[in-house]
C-alpha cells in the first residue's frame, strides 16, 4: 500500500494530480524509509523484544495512517513524502522483528514449513488484495477516508494478534530444545514450560 500498489496509483491519479516521476522518486525515498526503520526495529527487538516492538509498531500504524491520506490529499508532493516517512517507521517497526519473531514461534521440527506457509497465507490474504479493497472503497466512497478507516481496522486486527503471542526472545532454537518451542507461544497456552537446563540431558 504504501511504497507499491494503492498509493502510486492514487497519488498519480487525477483527483490528486501528482507527476508520474515524481511520485516514483518519492516511493524510492519511502523504500529507503523502510529500509532504515527495518533495521533499526531489529536492533531495537533485541533490546526490549519482538511482541513490544510490533505492538509499538501497529500503534504508530493506527495513528499515522489518516494522516498519510490527508497529506496525500494536499496534492503536495512535500506532503507526500512526508506522509510517506511517517507511515513507512511504522512499517519498518513491523518488519524489523518479523524474522525473529517468526522462528522463535516455531519448534525447530516445524519451522522452515511454519514460518513459510504463515508468511505467505499473510502476504497473500492481507497484503494482495489490499490495493483492491482500497480501490473499491475510494470508487464506493469517493472519499479516501474509508480506505484508511480499513487499514486502521486491519492494524488493530494485527495489534490484537501480536499481543496474543507470548515474547520468547533469546530462546534456544536448536534442535536440542524442542519440547522447550513446543509450548508456551500464545498466551493461551498455560502448560508448564521445560527447562532449556532439563531438555540438554535428552
């Protein structure tokens, strides 16, 4: 939505009349952004963990994404590019700690065919269909408010489902340590976690 798909689209469009170049420069810009804030995230992740990093994430999520479409709406590209650094910290927040977070909700028997199938029904579900949905809420609305009231409800959606997860930053993800993955990465699971000390022995 914000660095391909939607927003290009409707930038160029003519009710906002942005320059086709210009809009692509502010897209490498926005990527660059991304980039940055990805990075950060993951440094930050290791500091006070994946969970808290997403959650802050999907916060900032929440609360930039109306201004982004009442930026963009300006018809200025200073605004665009502003709007688009806002929104792409934020994503970056979700990014950063997404490969960790991912791999320490797997037990290792299970994880290359748990991360892969999880990610891609995400991508596929939430990430493909969005530039339509958003499209056929501006053709329904006129208006680009609904298309942001949709992202704000799939954001809190997101924020609700990582705060289901239960934080194992740091755990051992070896082979060795699998009843230890096995339990305890929602917070609905409430059995008895081994100790990593108890599973070397096996």
């Amino acid at each position: 939505m914000s660095t391909g798909g939607f927003i290009p689209s409707y930038a160029t469009s003519d009710d906002i009349g942005l320059d086709n170049t210009d809009v692509l420069i502010a897209m490498t810009f926005a990527a660059a952004v991304w980039l940055l804030s990805t990075l950060g995230a993951g440094i930050l992740s290791d500091y006070i963990g994946r969970k808290r990093t997403y959650q802050l994430g999907y916060v900032w999520l929440i609360l930039a994404v109306w201004p982004l479409f009442l930026l963009i709406d300006t018809g200025s590209l200073a605004n665009l590019y502003l709007g688009l650094g806002i929104i792409c910290i934020g994503t970056g927040l979700t990014y950063g700690p997404q490969a960790a977070l991912y791999s320490e909700l797997f037990p290792a028997s299970i994880r290359f065919s748990g991360v892969s199938i999880s990610y891609a029904i995400g991508a596929i579900l939430g990430g493909a269909f969005a530039p339509m949905i958003a499209q056929a809420l501006l053709d329904a609305t006129g208006s680009s408010g609904a298309i942001a009231v949709y992202l704000i409800g799939m954001c809190v959606v997101a924020l609700i489902a990582v705060s289901l997860v239960r934080d194992r930053s740091g755990i051992d993800l070896s082979i060795h340590n699998q009843a230890e993955q096995e339990v305890g990465c929602t917070v609905f699971d409430q059995r008895p976690v081994p100790a990593a000390r108890e599973m070397s022995s096996h």
